[in-house]
C-alpha cells in the first residue's frame, strides 16, 4: 500500500510480533530479522526526555522531546519531560531517580557533548553518541577532517581566524573559491547562519556578520547536485543505511525554514538516484557515521554532485524526531514506526 504524506513518497511494509510475555520489534536487516527493542526492558525504568536548552534549535527540541515523550507514554513506559533551560533541571534529574536520559536536544549545550559529559558524571545511561562523537560531530571542522582522513568525500573549505585579518583573509578565498560559495557556522545546526554567495557583492559584509554572530566560521566550497540525507541506525555491531531521502527545497536551499515549514521542501524516499550511486551514497552515509564513532543513530547529510560522487556535509547525532523530521520518514519507508524508532533509541543507551 502507498501512502502520500508531507510530500514524502514511500511504500511501507511494518513488521512486528508479540506474545503475552513480552513484545518484540523487529526490522529486517539485509533479510535478517534484527530486534529493534523489547519494551519490557524499560517498563520498570524512569526515563526522562531532554529537550529544549538554549540553542538556537530550541523550539524544534521541544517538539522532538514532546512527540517522543507521547510515544513513550502511548507505549506504557514511565517518562518525565524536562526542559534543560529550567533552573531545576538538575533537581528534577535527581529527585525524579532518573534511570535513563533520552536526549532530544539540538544544537549547542545538547548535541555538542556537553549535557552528554554531565551524564556520564551523574552515572544516567543517555541515548545516542556518546561525549567525543557528540562533540565531533557537532564541530564541522573536525568532523571534515576526520572524513578526509578516512577518505570520505567532502567540499573543500577554508577556516576563518575571527581574530585575523580579515581582508587579507577575504581575497585568499576569492583566489581559492569560484563563486557561488557557502559560509558556514562551524558549531550550529538546522543550517542556522549558513549564506550562499552568488557573487563577491555582498561577500564580505556577509562574512563579518556571520563571524560577528557566531564567531567560529569557515568557507566551503559549492556544490552543485542533489541534496539528500541518509539515517544510519546501529544495530549493536552491525550498521544499517536508511532510505535516502532526497531534499527539493522551494527556495534558494534547505535552510531552516525549508527544513521546519510544511510545504516549504519537497520529499522523495527513495532518492532519484542511479543504482550503483544510490548504493555508494548510503556506504558513505555509514562510513562516516562509524568515522567519528556514532552510537545508536544519527543522520548523515550528502549532495551528490553531477557526476554521481557523494560529498558529505554534515552529521547530525540527534537528528530531529517531530512530525515534520526527516528520520522518521525515512525509518517509515524502511517499515519501522515511530514507536519501534522511539523504543530502538532508547536501545542505543545500552551499545558501547
């Protein structure tokens, strides 16, 4: 059966079973059946859902955070749902016996490795990356330099020193980079601050408000093609390529408002990519995720230039979970409900 929703294209095929001891979800792994989660294992566990912080992705975690937190509640889980930008966060963590954290947060102080550092003191198992992967990923720069060291493709760059200057800095990437070009933040996510330059017009005026707002920039170089995201899911030690999902953006490109506006982008699962490239896209997808030492999930953003090669962007360690989120989708076309991807999350806080 098909189905058409939020312009996402996919056939889905769900796949469960369950007895009166226990319920199991399954997924099928290259023909395999894999367990995804059994949900006994958490029904005597306190399990707190984190979201919101301070970052600039703020109302985005809260509505990932929400929707997992009702799925956990819909599943007869005992769940609690703390803001972290409260005051009595750490008081509730505490007094609440949390048994385990379920991160639902974006952005800085969240996905950077920070809230993930302060469990691992606290002794509260927490789902996804753990604290270097966290932070690796969410540093752009790192990460390109970890991909490049494993060869993995990605667009060519160039750091900005803030403190440096910044003319002379300017005409050294007008004689490295053809315009159009991309400036980027190198610790945010949900593409908030990134510019693409059609012309030297306005390209330093740009760069210094960027710098003046983020302060940690880097220039990269434009790539021409299309633009698709892969989730990769760890099955203890065996790692699984999603769906690819492909992004046609109404606008200029996927930035934050295509990305979190309904009828702003449109979604097609799977890409419309040739076979061989479909296939060499997600074995990226999954040799970066294993590149900077993911745990559990994560999503992978690629453009596939005109030639068929996939050049890596950026990797996102929580990936967003709300009803307009590219994860589920792509999970769905793989015949995974949200609830099985919920319960595979809370999984992931037990892999090493």
């Amino acid at each position: 059966m098909f189905f058409c929703q939020r312009e996402y294209y996919f056939q889905i095929v769900a796949f469960s079973f369950s007895d009166k001891h226990c319920k199991l979800n399954y997924i099928i792994y290259f023909g395999r059946i894999r367990i995804v989660g059994n949900i006994e294992k958490f029904k005597n566990r306190k399990i707190a859902v984190l979201c919101g912080g301070v970052s600039g992705e703020r109302e985005v975690s809260l509505r990932s955070g929400k929707k997992v937190y009702e799925s956990l509640i819909s599943q007869g889980l005992n769940a609690i749902l703390l803001d972290t930008k409260e005051e009595d966060f750490l008081t509730v963590l505490k007094t609440e016996k949390v048994d385990l954290a379920c991160i639902m947060l974006h952005g800085r102080f969240g996905e950077d490795g920070t809230i993930q550092g302060l469990l691992e003191i606290l002794g509260i198992p927490y789902t996804g990356s753990r604290v270097l992967a966290s932070a690796l990923g969410m540093n752009k720069i790192a990460s390109k330099k970890i991909w490049l060291s494993n060869g993995i493709p990605t667009p060519k760059f160039i750091e900005i020193d803030p403190k440096g200057d910044l003319n002379a800095q300017c005409e050294r990437i007008k004689r490295v980079f053809p315009f159009p070009l991309v400036i980027k933040p190198t610790n945010e996510g949900s593409s908030l601050g990134v510019s693409i330059l059609k012309d030297e017009r306005t390209f330093e005026e740009v760069l210094k408000n960027t710098i003046y707002e983020f302060n940690d920039v880097f220039v990269e170089e434009f790539i021409d093609g299309i633009q698709t995201t892969v989730g990769v899911l760890q099955l203890e030690n065996e790692y699984k390529a999603l769906p690819i999902l492909e992004l046609r953006p109404k606008g200029e490109f996927y930035d934050y408002k295509s990305k979190y506006t309904n009828g702003m982008t449109e979604f097609i699962i799977p890409a419309n990519l040739p076979k061989q490239v479909y296939a060499n896209t997600q074995e990226i997808a999954v040799k970066s995720f294993r590149a900077l030492g993911c745990r559990g999930f994560a999503r992978i953003d690629i453009i596939v230039d005109r030639d068929g090669v996939p050049f890596v962007h950026d990797a996102n360690t929580i990936p967003g979970m709300t009803e307009l989120s590219d994860l589920p989708a792509q999970a769905s076309a793989d015949g995974i409900t949200y609830d099985q991807l919920v319960l595979h999350i809370l999984e992931s806080a037990f892999y090493h």
